[in-house]
C-alpha cells in the first residue's frame, strides 16, 4: 500500500478556522501564517498565540510556522539591520515553540535581480555568519528554521548556504510556484529537487500563470505547473518533504486533495 503524504494547509489570519476544519476532516497539519506579520509580533501577540493554541487543539496533523519575511534582510552589510532581523526570528522562533510545532519557516532573502559575482559572494558569506549564530538560539528552543527560496533563481544559491552553515537545524522548503517562476531556465525543478535534497525537509505547493506568483489549485485552469509529475518526483525521495497547500482559497485547498494519499480519505 502506497504511503500517505505528509499534508499541511496554510492558514491566513483570514481563514484559519476554516482551515482547521478542514484539516481536522482528514487528519492534516497546519502552517500558521499570522505570527509573519509585525502588526501581530509588535501587538498583542501572546493574546493570539492563546486564541492560537486553543483553535489548534482539534488539528492531529502537525503543525509549523511561517515566521516574518517582510523587509527581512539576513546578511546585510548592515549589522543593525541583521539586529532587527534576529530579534523578529527569534520571537517567531519561541511563539512556534510555544504552539508545540518543530518547524518555522523563513525566506532565504536573496535579491534575486542581482546576477553579479560581487553580491553573491559577499550574500553568501554573511548569511553563513547570520546563520552559524542565529540557528544555535533557534534550536535550544526545539525548532528547525527551513529556508524557503524565494526570489533566488539558482537553488545552489541556498544549498551552498546550507551545506556551509551545516546544522541540524538549519534544513530548505522548496516552494514550487517560486521555482518555476523565478529560476534560471537551466534549472528544472528536478534540478531543484536533487540540489536541495539533503536538506529538503518541508514544500510550499500551488499553481500559478507562469509570469505572476499566484496561489491557485492544483487544477487551476491557467496553471502552468502539472502536479502529477511534481508528486510523483517528490514521492521518489527517500525522505519526502512536508506538503503545504500554501493557496488562497480554501476551496481551492480542498479540490486539490485528491491528487494527495492522505490519513483519513475523502468521503
């Protein structure tokens, strides 16, 4: 018998308790979005983690984090930047422990339109610093930051950081739709999957138009991206990644479960 995947969905401040509903139909996880955003983290942050983890109760999937990526600039040459940087991931980093989850992702925070050796370089080797700091608070904690790539358009871009950094704590989420959208041409998402691979331990899934960075449903009728063969490469790996169905619309979430094994089937 085939082995079920491993699905979250992406709750919005918008749409958590349907999403909960959800997930609690199948036996799915949750991604919480809302502890992203800096009106929550600066407002009254310890009363939505309480609102938070009572909602959570009736999920039996597991449960991660999607930590701020607003202005996140890791690495930068500016030192005071990476302050405010390391003190936002490292509040998000202690609501996710507080929520019982193991998992937080952040982006990696390449400025992708910047194709020179100069930046690069210099990107990497102050992010290898941030990192090999940060991620040593960020596991006394219990939880494991995954790099989601973003604007980068070489996946060697994050696997290089990881392989520097190489911490237990410090693993990737590929997100598909990014792949796809702003990746140098040479590299397939095969190409991203075998590059990041050792460290490939969460994904972000939904379909897209192929010039905008939409979050429509697998069967988007626009979609340029076919999911069939996106999960049939993913269920290869010896060690396939979380699945998040990181899309809008939770109707949308809902029509794309049946391209997924899930715990508890679809009645």
């Amino acid at each position: 018998m085939a082995s079920t995947d491993q699905v979250l969905l992406s709750a919005s401040r918008n749409n958590v308790e349907e999403c909960v509903t959800l997930a609690s139909e199948h036996g799915l996880g949750i991604e919480v979005m809302a502890f992203a955003y800096p009106d929550v983290l600066d407002g009254d942050w310890k009363g939505t983690l309480t609102h938070y983890q009572q909602l959570l109760q009736t999920v039996s999937g597991p449960i991660t984090v999607h930590g701020p990526f607003m202005d996140m600039v890791s690495g930068s040459p500016d030192e005071r930047i990476n302050a405010v940087c390391r003190e936002r991931y490292l509040h998000a980093a202690a609501i996710t422990a507080e929520l019982g989850a193991q998992v937080m992702v952040l982006h990696a925070n390449f400025i992708g339109t910047l194709h020179n050796t100069y930046y690069r370089e210099g990107w990497h080797s102050r992010n290898v610093e941030f990192w090999s700091r940060l991620i040593n608070q960020v596991a006394t904690l219990g939880v494991t930051v995954v790099l989601e790539n973003m604007w980068e358009f070489d996946p060697t871009i994050l696997a290089n950081l990881l392989k520097a950094v190489d911490h237990p704590h410090l693993r990737a989420c590929l997100d598909v739709g990014h792949a796809h959208l702003f990746s140098e041409s040479q590299f397939t998402l095969l190409n991203w999957i075998q590059i990041l691979e050792p460290w490939l331990i969460h994904s972000h899934m939904n379909n897209n138009n192929g010039i905008i960075d939409e979050h429509h449903s697998f069967d988007y009728p626009a979609g340029v991206l076919n999911y069939q063969e996106v999960l049939r490469i993913i269920r290869s790996l010896t060690h396939p990644p979380m699945i998040v169905l990181e899309m809008d619309r939770v109707a949308d979430m809902r029509e794309s479960l049946r391209y997924l094994r899930l715990p508890m089937s679809i009645s």
